[in-house]
C-alpha cells in the first residue's frame, strides 16, 4: 500500500509531512495540466436535499463549475444521479420502489426534471445540456463503443455538455444490462478518452484510514496504488434513494486507473469543490494510475465487451499468460464453455476456476474444442489449415489484474 495522508487537524507539519505535501501538490498539478477530458460523476446524496427532493440550488454551483472547466477548452461530461431520487420526490413517494416496472417508471418521471434543472442552469453560462443515456449493453460491442465516444465528441464540438445517467427505465438486472451504479458508469465513459479526469463527488470528503466521523481518522490525501490493503478502508453506507457507496467509488477509481486516468473522490457538498480541484488544491483523494494501463482496443476488451464464452486452462497455460505474458495456445486449453465465434470475447478461467484475462479468440468455439489439449503441430491435421499459431494473441489479451 502506497498512500500519503493529510497533517492532523491542529496538528504541526514535521519536514518528512511537509516535503509529502510539497509533493503530492506537485502531483495534483500535474494532473490538472495533463487533464484534456473531465468526466464529473455526481451522487443521488449530493444532489438531494433531507426531504429527498432534487437539489437545484447545488444543480446550479454544480453548473457554473462545470461551464469554468468548459472554458477552458476542456471536453466536459457530467454523469448524474438522481433520476430516482427526483421522480421519487416528484409523486410524492414514502420510498424507493423495489419492483423493477415501478422503478422503471420513476426514473422516467425523474430523468425529466433532472435534465430540465441541469439545462436551465447551463444556459445561464452559455452552454447547452445534452441529454445522454446509456445501458451497459451500449459499449459491449466495439461498435457501440465507438458510436458513444463519436456522440460525445460531437456534443462536446458543438459547445455543449453531455449529462449522461444509465437509462434506468430499460436497463435491468435481469437482462443483465446495468452498470451496477453511476461511479463505475463514469468510470467506463472516462475510459472512452485519453487525458481523462475522473471526479466522483461523493458526502463524505475522500478516503479516510477509519470511519469518517471517527476521532483520530485521517483523510488519505493520495493513493498510489489502489490494492486490497485500500480497498479494505471502504464503509459503506445504506440510503433510500442511492446505490452507491464508497467500496463501489474504489472499484471504479481502479477501473479508470487501469485505463491510465487518476480519479479523485471528493466532497460534493463543498459549493466550490470543483473549482479548488483545478486550482490544485488539496481537496478529496487522489488516486494515480499504475505505470502499464489498458490502450484502445484492449481497454474496451477489458471492460466493456460482451463475454461470450469460456476457455479453461491448465496450470501451465495459466503461469504463462499471467506471469510471462504469453499468447494462449491450444495446448493449454481444458475445456470449451459456450458458443462463440472468430473475433469474439471470451474469459480464460485458471484450474481454480478463476478468471486470469480475457481476449478476442482466433477460432470458433466448436474448432477449439476439437484442437484443445493439441499442439501446433496438431492442428492443421485436426482442422484441414491452421490459420493462426495461437487461440488468443497477447496483444488481445487483457489480464484482470489490470482491467479491474
């Protein structure tokens, strides 16, 4: 664990403490200046007052920040919660409904005076709100992957802003097409640009090395490597109208991480967070992205294509993917789950049935299972031609230590 915390309260800077800060300013600098696209996620706690109903005075600080990074010629995104939240408010409702058409139904009444508030408020700085709402299944394949960040591009060339929220009101778990919450959906958005910013605002200020409201615990003030020893500071919290919580605000800094982009998770309730973060202040926990991260192609295999079978392998196979970076060979496959085709996605499974990676297959499933177990030299005599000397080319090949 790599991480550097803030001075106590009250407390007196020792040269070691300071030269960190001096440091760790030095690195929130940097990442301002590198920063060409911010993708700002904003949470249903932030944008909701006590009563539940749709903050528009925090829409409106909220706004005018996000016009200021604007201006600055920054490609700009907002991934909003409160779709729910509002629509809850708006009918009146004692609680989140738990049946998926009422929920459905809700998020559909919210999303409109969530995207009326955020238009009304943009406009006032000269910039136009876009309307953007996806499902998981929108970037799973390469195409739709491409289309998004094609639309994005557009929206931001014609000098507006994208609020973007999953289409709660058709992505539902059982067709499996949701992204479990609005952090790791901002996170794959980011993932869609290079010199991309992610921003979670949360109601809590950063990372704390305890409970936040505990005495004695510190905010950590930047993480160099987000492992289990930081995912282990997480506390969740439970709430009416949101899903979120700080273990899925570490899984999606970690997901953007191994895309290359640091994440910040700070205070959304602070009125100028936004502004102080591009002033290079020291404001939430800046996480830093490790030194290999995911590149095209291999980001989207990694994070956002659909899976459409499994190879298992043996222990050899698994050693030299993981640990010599090897492409996998027929010799090391097991066994062959589901149909798939040329070009397709597939998870590779170890012999504990772990995943190890995942990549895009150079045969079909049905040719697989019949050269499994076989060496190169075995196949053009089982298939009639070998076209390719691998199953799964490294360089389509994307380990799950980096793509989680």
């Amino acid at each position: 664990m790599n991480i550097a915390s803030d001075t106590p309260p009250g407390g007196n800077a020792t040269p070691e403490s300071a030269t960190d800060e001096t440091a760790n300013d030095a690195i929130r600098a940097k990442v301002i200046a590198k920063t060409q696209c911010v993708v700002v996620k904003v949470g249903t706690r932030v944008l909701t007052t006590s009563e539940g109903k749709l903050d528009l005075q925090r829409v409106d600080l909220l706004a005018a920040q996000l016009a200021r990074i604007a201006d600055s010629g920054r490609h700009v995104i907002m991934v909003s919660s409160g779709a729910v939240g509002a629509g809850v408010a708006k009918l009146g409702l004692a609680t989140r409904p738990i049946e998926v058409a009422k929920l459905q139904a809700v998020a559909a009444i919210g999303q409109a005076d969530l995207i009326k508030s955020y238009e009304k408020s943009l406009l006032q700085h000269g910039y136009q709100a876009a309307q953007v709402l996806l499902t998981k299944s929108d970037l799973r394949r390469r195409s739709g992957y491409l289309h998004v960040r094609n639309a994005l591009n557009g929206i931001h060339e014609l000098g507006a802003i994208a609020v973007v929220n999953e289409n709660d009101s058709v992505a539902v778990a059982e067709l499996k097409t949701t992204f479990g919450d609005n952090d790791r959906l901002a996170a794959h958005v980011a993932g869609l640009f290079n010199d991309a910013l992610l921003i979670l605002l949360t109601d809590v200020h950063g990372l704390y090395d305890g409970h936040p409201d505990a005495d004695g615990s510190k905010k950590i003030e930047v993480v160099h490597e987000l492992d289990g020893d930081v995912m282990s500071m997480a506390e969740d919290k439970s709430s009416a109208v949101s899903k979120g919580g700080m273990e899925g605000k570490l899984r999606a800094s970690k997901l953007a991480n191994s895309h290359g982009h640091p994440t910040i998770i700070g205070p959304g309730r602070q009125d100028d967070v936004l502004d102080q973060i591009f002033a290079g202040a020291r404001v939430g926990t800046l996480f830093i992205p490790p030194k290999r991260t995911l590149k095209g192609r291999r980001r989207w295999i990694g994070s956002a294509a659909i899976i459409q079978g499994n190879l298992h392998v043996d222990e050899g196979a698994a050693r030299a993917l993981v640990e010599q970076g090897r492409s996998l060979l027929a010799v090391g496959i097991v066994r062959v789950e589901g149909t798939f085709s040329h070009g397709n996605v597939v998870r590779v499974l170890d012999p504990n049935e772990q995943e190890i990676a995942r990549g895009l297959v150079n045969y079909r499933s049905h040719e697989i299972s019949l050269i499994a177990g076989k060496s190169n030299a075995e196949i053009e005599a089982v298939l009639g031609h070998r076209p390719y000397e691998n199953v799964i080319h490294r360089s389509n090949l994307v380990l799950r230590t980096l793509a989680e």
